[in-house]
C-alpha cells in the first residue's frame, strides 16, 4: 500500500490480510500523521465537513446504527478501500461503536464472527465493543 498508516501508530488495528485501518475517537485529539485518505462515523448526527472524503452512518451512543444494511454497506465500503487507501473508522469515544465496527471488518476479513470481538480487543482496545447488543451485532457479518 503506497503512503499507508503506520502499523505501530495509536489506533491502528491490522487485520489479518495485512490491511490496516485507524480507530479513533472524535473527542481526542487528531493522531499525529498523515489524515486519512477516507473516513467512516459512527455518530448520532452528521459530523462536520473534513477535507477528506467520508460516510456518516446514524449510530447513536451505546446503541446500534439505525439502519443496519446501510452501516454493513458502509463498512464493506470500507473493507475494500482499506486496500490500497489510509481509512479510518471513528466514534465519539472511540471504544464502542468504532470497536464495534472494526470487528465486523475483521469478520470481513476472514476472522470468525465468534473471535472478532476479542480479536479487537486484543489487537486495537480492550474496552472496545461496550454493550451485549454490539457484541451481537457482529455475528451476522460472519
């Protein structure tokens, strides 16, 4: 991948293709870097404009996305530009909506649905993924 994420980097989970992709939280500040060359929200409202491309997927806090076959298109958006662009997926806190959706990318990547979450956990955050209903939400991706 030309010009990639650092795989050392605050934030970013490898997945087991080689692909990377930065989790992070909006509230903290941006990690020290190139942007991203496209981003993924999870949020409860639209965020602000960026100067990079992006995708917004209504999912408010602690809860699930509102519509869930556009957040899995939006994550398989992301899956495959994770390729050969620097994507990020982010939350408020970074924990629970974005560790929820990097486990559903590492469903997509080949790991099982029923490892995903600890895969996440162990490999980007230990407190990611928060509630029993995020946790469920990953198993369909498998």
């Amino acid at each position: 991948m030309m010009d990639g994420w650092d795989a050392t980097a605050a934030g970013v989970l490898a997945l087991p293709s080689g692909r990377l992709v930065r989790g992070r939280g909006l509230s903290r500040p941006m990690p020290i870097g190139p942007p991203p060359q496209f981003g993924l929200y999870l949020l409860g409202r639209r965020p602000a404009p960026l100067d990079w491309p992006s995708r917004w997927v209504h999912w408010p806090d602690f809860r699930l996305p509102s519509d869930p076959r556009d957040a899995r298109d939006a994550l398989a958006e992301l899956w495959r530009r994770s390729t050969d662009e620097r994507v990020e997926v982010a939350c408020a806190g970074g924990h629970g909506r974005t560790g929820t959706a990097l486990a559903c990318l590492a469903v997509l990547d080949g790991v099982p649905a029923v490892a995903a979450v600890e895969y996440v956990r162990r490999h980007y955050d230990a407190r990611a993924v928060e509630t029993r209903s995020q946790r469920k939400f990953v198993t369909p991706f498998g």
